[in-house]
C-alpha cells in the first residue's frame, strides 16, 4: 500500500477514514456494495434515481444530530454519521457536505486484496484442519454476520425526524430482528426470544422515547447551530409512526377508553348472581325438605289445577327469564370483545381480534376465541341451555301411606344446583374481567356508524385493498396476516396532530425485509388487481349469503317444517291415535324412593330438549336478518338514510326493543322475527311439563296430554313455519361479496370510502354526538331543499386512494364520481 498521500493529522488511528468524493470521481469495482434508498418520501426525490450508497464499516456506537427537513434537490445527497469527538477532522471535507452531488464512500482497494489473499491462505489452512473433530474456530461467526446485516439496514428503517434524539440502547430501533445473536450480547434475551416470533404479529411497541433515538443525519460542522437551521414544514405525504399513548387522567376532550356495556356491569352482575343464587336456594330447599317430609304437598286437582302449573310450568318459566338473562349477556360479551382484545398490550392478544364475531352467535356448542378466562365463563354460561328441560322434571309424584304427594326428583334438582352456581362463578368471572378494565372504547360500539367512527384517522386501512371483493373471511384473513392492530389514543412524531383515537398499526411505517441470495430485499406488498375482480358484476356484488339463508337450506327448512307439522297435526286428531285420549308410557312409571319416575323424565325432558332445539334453530335466522338489514337498505337504488342503514342496531337490541325499533323504521319483517323469536322461548317451557301419567277410569296408565298447553304448542308451531316462510321473499337483497360477521369484514367495505373523511365521523365525543351529525340535515347548497338528509348507498365509487372500490359511500358527494349501485334481479 502506498502511504505516501496519508495525512497522518486527519485519520484516527483505530477508527478508518470516510472519505466524500462525487460518483463521477468513484471508481467503478465488483466490490461495491449496494443498497437500496430509503423509499419513503422524505429520502426520495421523484426526479432522480434513488442515490447509490456503499458503506464500509458501522461504528459501534454513534452520536445522532437532529437532521433538518430536505427539499427534493437536497434530498439528493446521503447522510453520514460522524462522532463528536472527530468533528475537527471533518473541516476538510465542508465542500463536500455543502455539494449537492450525491455521495459515495471509497474504500482502500489494495488493502481489501491483501485481506482477501489472506482470507484464501485461511482457508487453505481450515481445509487441512477439516479433518480435526474440533471446530477451529470457538464460536461460529453466522452471529456476527447478522449483526452487520442489522447495522446495514438500520438506518434505513427510521426516516429522519425533526427533533433531537433522546438515548436509547442499540437495540430501540424499529427494525425487526429476526435472528438470534448466540449469546453475542447486543441483543438482551428477552429482545431475542421476541424477534424470534413473527414479525408483525408478536411485535413488541417501541418505546415513545426509543423512536428519536436513530436520527440518520448528515454532520454539522462545529460553526453549526441549530437555532441557524431552517426546518421546511413536514409535507403530507410523508409516512408517520403512530406512537401509542396512555393517558392517566379522564377529560373530555380524551375521555377513558373504559367504557362497559351496563348488562356487564357489576350491578348486572350480582343481579344475575342473585338470581342463580335463589335459583339455587329454591332447589337445594325443595330437594333437602322432600326428604325429610315425605315430598311438599298433596296431590289434588289433577293436571289443570293450581298446583299442577306450580310444579309443571313455573320452574320452566323461571329458568327460562334467568336463561334470556344469560344469553343477552353472552350477547354482549361478543359485542365488546374484539374491542377489548385490541386494546390489550400483548400483541398476541390483539393479532386475531379482528376476525372474532361481533355479533351474537347460536349457543347449539360452546365458543372457544377469547382469553381464557372468557372462555372460561362462557362454557358455563353455555350449560344453561339445559336448565329449561332439566327443570321440566324436575318434581314427580309418589306415594305416601296411599296419599300421592309432590316431591322433588332428587338427582335432578342436586344438579340444577351444580348448573346454577358454575353460572354464578361464570358472573363472577365475567364482572371481575370487565371490572375496571380497559375496553378500547368510548360508547356501546352497536351500530355500523359506532364501527366506522374508529377509522378515520387510521393507518392500518393501507393493507385493505382488494378486501371488498374478496369471498371469504379465510381470504381476509390471508391479506392480512399478521397483524395486531390496537384500538385506542395515539400520537406522531409531528406534534400538531396532537393526540387521536382511532384503530391503528403500531409502527407502521416500519418497513420488512427478507434475506434472499445473500442479499436484502424490502418485501414487496401483495398487490389486487381490481379490475380483474369484476366490481361491476352482478355475481360478485350479490354473491354471498350466509349458509343458513341460501335457497336450498331456506327450501329444506320450509319441506321439513311442513312434515313435521303435518305428521303432529295427523297424529293428534287421528280418532284412532287422539292425543287427548293419551298413549301408554312404554316404560316404569313407578317413582323410587328418591322421587325418580322413568316415564315422567322420558316424557318431559325430551319434549322439552326438542322445544329447546327448535329455540335454538331459529336464532341465528333472526339474528342473521338483523344484521343484514343494514346492507339491505344501503344497498337500495336511492341509497339509505343514516337512520335506517348506518345507525341501526338490531344485533345488539334486546328481544322486544329490538321489535319495536325495526316496527318504527318500517322494517316488518325484521319486527315480525324478533318478536317470534322471543314467543318461541314457551316451546321448551310448555313442552316440559305437557305429558303427565295418570290412570283412567278404565284402570290403564297412560301419559295424558294438559291439552291447554299442547294447543299452545300447535299455535306456536305453526308461527314457526310461517316465519319460515317470511324467509322466501326479497333475500337476493342481502346477498354480499362476502360476510361480515367481523370486523375485517366490515372494514373491508369502507376502507376508501370518502365518508371516512365526513365531519361526522371526525372524532365524535359520544354517541350522541354522532348521531346528531348524521341525523343533521345536509349543508345547505343551490341543489340542497331545505330538510334534505344525508344518503348512504352501497356500491361501486372511487375511493380516497383514486381507485374504484365496493362499499359504503355516502350519495350526492360535491365534485366525486357518482355510486354505481348494482341492482338484484
């Protein structure tokens, strides 16, 4: 090497000299090393290529200035990092950080052969130790070739902020280790068991302090000072980091995000706790004072007296009122739990939280997709479902000294006692869960407008494209793998924005890379051809229906329903097989000593199982034409109000409310169903206590039928199948692209629409600030009559990004393209 040039006073002597010089004077080499510029706005200029940059070796540590704002021209030329202590020796070098051309580092070619004809000899010299069982070297140097890769690519993770950096440990920044270091020691071990999980999905959030610590800035000379820089103002365009904040105090302008639904707040809750509590009093005395009295009362008056519906019926409807409790607090318990789940801290907690249900779900089985202490609570909330038939037998007669006396059937009732108090516990669980617990939200989020009131100032909706017209929620799912968006406030680094709520990605402008052939690549983003998706064609905007409500499963239910109502009627008017004359019970009827009758159980909790079956069938249909209804209206030719589409909320009404508001708003059907579905409840109630054994003047046992009741059943059934029925006309009008039982799928819909942009969505203090926005009448123009209100359609329309998009859209948008809504049939 010839170090006849060297400046002995301008080099260090354990640190190597970074030389400045134009590419024109660089010489060309294979040995360069390149990197892609940084793609953000704030390092690329859309009038140049990106500026090629070699690096040579990352100090371990560095000093960090706060880096002005750049115009395009000046955006040209690449930062260095020069530590304090070396500011004297950059005075050479001033011109060439005033240039405007851009930058390269030279490397010392000749040293670099001589390294690598050394680097030849060691490996001639590892061959011939290869056949030494000892590793020649310690430890492995993989660890240290991972560590350069970090250092190489994280100054270009972090787009310069405009403010001074705070300190922070080598591993604050916001690039995702994915390797493991081997014990090297610059990733601590709780750092390195988190890189190791997936990227985004277990992503850790930064710091607030640790985001400022990695300004890559280009070095100031010792005559700079801060106060001499103009600062251009930050352009809009430019990538933010969204910074999570926790506020410790309640205002009302950042109101606590604590906000419980009131059926699961504590005074709920012991309310329901008290009434399993008596539920349970009342059965443990019946079952303990039957044992020691020889049963409760006497027999009298048959089965249509007084005491035949105290024994036969009233435990029914007693479990069934405590029953409608529990499944509106199962209700609610899905309402709020994606909202809950994002506004955990664990980023495991919140990565499926977007696909969890938001509505209210069959209780046929149990549900499993919470944390552990809701699914917990929810498996015992589920065994309620046996309460209304069990409660059907659960008294019998028996006879004393020749006496028939009432008793309580004591297996039956011992466990009534066990169902009630696990649902005790399960209140307990569910208050203790809610207690003070942070939500993520401000009100009830029970409407389609409380859902899109989370969005607008969101920066999780950029993976969203192509959603709307995707069939499934398995294919949602897939576009948005990992993920772990968080519901709550949150701030930039520009401090004008000040603070926000909304639903977002922490560090999203955070970008991925992928190590392929030896080589960094940013990783691309999936990319949707909408055009290809057909957004005008009828067969995808009309396509999906959930299963239930498809034609042949609609035809099935209607063929069956009809049968079985058929073959009943058959059977019970038949003068040959009347049921008013009774059938034999085919089995004992004698009770034994613990109140036990094999034909009084058979014939009451089958009935009643079959009743409550039938409850349980015609759920979802009545919830499914709740949350559809909705979309039906904005899915009508002349668009929809915002109180007849965006504010409705019929899945989170309870049973009669619910009724009375679809009646209001001219939704019939709607109305008719909810009602039903409340009125199918006497199903399983009467059914339980319908058949009793009893002897006939002619001295034969038969099971006589409370005719009364079994009338009532007929008339019951027979709503039934006319409801059925109710479902045949007008359901192409509820037909989708895809479902949205979740909140990925309803985003899906309104991820470009403009009215994200709509003052009334822009950061509403309550729900009734929201609703007086838009309820409002339009802002008064020369096209506008006075009294005219907003209108919601859905449909394809341009969205904010430019591109045509299927979903929400509000009609009548000044100097926007018009919503093309799609017609059915």
């Amino acid at each position: 090497m010839n170090l006849g040039d060297l400046d002995v006073q301008l080099v260090h002597h354990s640190r190597p000299r970074v030389q400045r010089v134009l590419t024109s004077e660089r010489p060309v080499t294979p040995l360069d090393v390149r990197l892609e510029a940084d793609r953000s706005p704030s390092f690329t200029s859309t009038d140049s290529d990106p500026t090629t940059v070699v690096r040579w070796l990352t100090p371990p540590s560095r000093a960090y200035t706060p880096q002005p704002q750049k115009s395009e021209d000046t955006l040209r030329s690449e930062a260095t990092i020069v530590p304090d202590d070396y500011r004297h020796s950059i005075g050479a070098n001033d011109r060439a950080y005033a240039s405007e051309t851009p930058l390269v580092v030279r490397f010392d070619e000749e040293q670099i052969r001589s390294t690598e004809a050394e680097a030849s000899k060691r490996e001639g010299k590892m061959d011939a130790l290869s056949m030494d069982s000892s590793p020649p070297t310690p430890v492995d140097d993989t660890p240290y070739i991972r560590f350069a890769i970090d250092q190489l690519t994280r100054d270009q993770d972090i787009r310069p902020l405009h403010r001074h950096s705070s300190p922070a440990s080598s591993e604050s920044y916001p690039v995702e280790r994915v390797v493991s270091d081997n014990g090297l020691g610059y990733m601590s071990a709780e750092q390195e068991r988190e890189a190791m999980r997936l990227v985004r999905k277990h992503r850790s959030s930064p710091a607030e302090g640790r985001l400022f610590a990695f300004n890559a800035t280009r070095p100031l000379s010792i005559h700079s000072q801060p106060s001499q820089l103009h600062l251009p103002p930050r352009r809009p365009s430019d990538p933010e980091i969204f910074i999570p904040v926790e506020l410790a105090n309640n205002t009302f302008r950042h109101p606590d995000l604590t906000f419980v639904p009131t059926i699961l707040r504590p005074f709920s809750m012991i309310t329901l706790s008290c009434l399993c509590l008596l539920m349970t009093a009342a059965l443990m005395f019946c079952a303990i004072f039957s044992t020691y009295h020889d049963g409760l009362t006497e027999w009298i008056a048959g089965i249509y007296g007084g005491r035949y519906f105290v024994f036969s019926f009233l435990p029914q409807i007693l479990a069934a009122c405590v029953f409608l409790y529990v499944q509106c607090v199962m209700g609610a318990i899905t309402r709020m739990m994606p909202y809950t789940m994002m506004a955990m801290h664990d980023a495991e907690s919140r990565a499926n939280a977007l696909f969890l249900g938001v509505f209210p779900r069959t209780m046929l089985w149990p549900r499993w997709d919470g944390p552990i202490s809701i699914d917990i609570a929810n498996s015992l909330f589920w065994l309620s479902i046996f309460t209304i038939p069990l409660q059907g037998c659960l008294f019998s007669v028996i006879n004393v000294d020749g006496v028939w006396r009432w008793t309580a059937v004591q297996g039956v009732a011992w466990t009534l006692v066990a169902i009630y108090l696990l649902m005790m516990l399960a209140a307990v669980i569910t208050a203790l869960f809610f207690f003070r617990r942070k939500t993520g939200v401000m009100w009830d989020p029970r409407s389609l407008a409380d859902v899109i009131a989370l969005l607008p100032r969101s920066n999780c909706l950029r993976d969203y494209p192509g959603t709307d017209i995707m069939r499934n929620k398995e294919d949602i799912r897939h576009k948005l793998a990992l993920r772990s968006d968080r519901l709550g406030y949150w701030r930039t680094p520009n401090r004008e924005r000040g603070i926000f709520y909304c639903i977002g990605e922490e560090g999203a402008s955070t970008r991925q890379y992928t190590l392929q052939a030896g080589k960094i690549h940013e990783k691309p983003q999936a990319a949707w051809d909408v055009e290809k998706a057909e957004l005008y064609n009828t067969d995808t905007r009309f396509r999906y229906i959930t299963w239930f409500l498809q034609d042949t499963f609609v035809i099935f239910w209607l063929v069956a329903g009809f049968i079985f109502l058929l073959t009943l009627f058959i059977v019970s008017f038949l003068p040959s097989t009347a049921i008013r004359k009774g059938f034999p019970p085919l089995v004992s009827v004698l009770p034994n000593s613990a109140g036990y009758s094999p034909a009084n159980f058979l014939y009451s909790f089958i009935p009643s199982v079959i009743g409550m079956l039938l409850y349980l069938f015609f759920q979802p249909l009545d919830m499914a034409l709740r949350v559809l209804q909705p979309w039906v209206e904005l899915g009508r030719p002349a668009g929809a109000t915002a109180e007849g589409s965006l504010l409705l909320d019929y899945p989170a009404s309870l049973p009669i409310a619910c009724s009375l508001k679809a009646l209001s708003n001219g939704h019939y059907r709607v109305a008719i169903m909810s009602l039903l579905s409340t009125l199918f409840m006497l199903i399983p109630v009467l059914a339980g206590g319908i058949f009793f054994p009893l002897v006939t003047p002619a001295m034969q046992i038969r099971m006589i039928p409370n005719l009364p009741s079994f009338y009532i059943i007929l008339a019951l059934l027979i709503l039934y199948l006319l409801a059925l029925l109710l479902l045949l006309p007008d359901r192409y009008e509820m037909h989708l692209p895809h479902g949205v039982s979740c909140l990925a799928e309803i985003f899906s819909f309104v991820h470009a629409s403009r009215i994200l942009d709509d003052s009334a969505f822009h950061e509403p203090k309550s729900k009734s600030d929201l609703v007086a926005r838009l309820t409002g009448e339009k802002t008064r123009g020369p096209f506008n009559k006075r009294g005219e209100r907003n209108r919601f359609a859905f449909g394809v329309y341009r969205g904010r990004a430019g591109g045509e998009c299927l979903g929400v859209e509000r009609l009548g948008r000044r100097g926007a393209q018009e919503v093309v809504i799609l017609s059915g049939r």
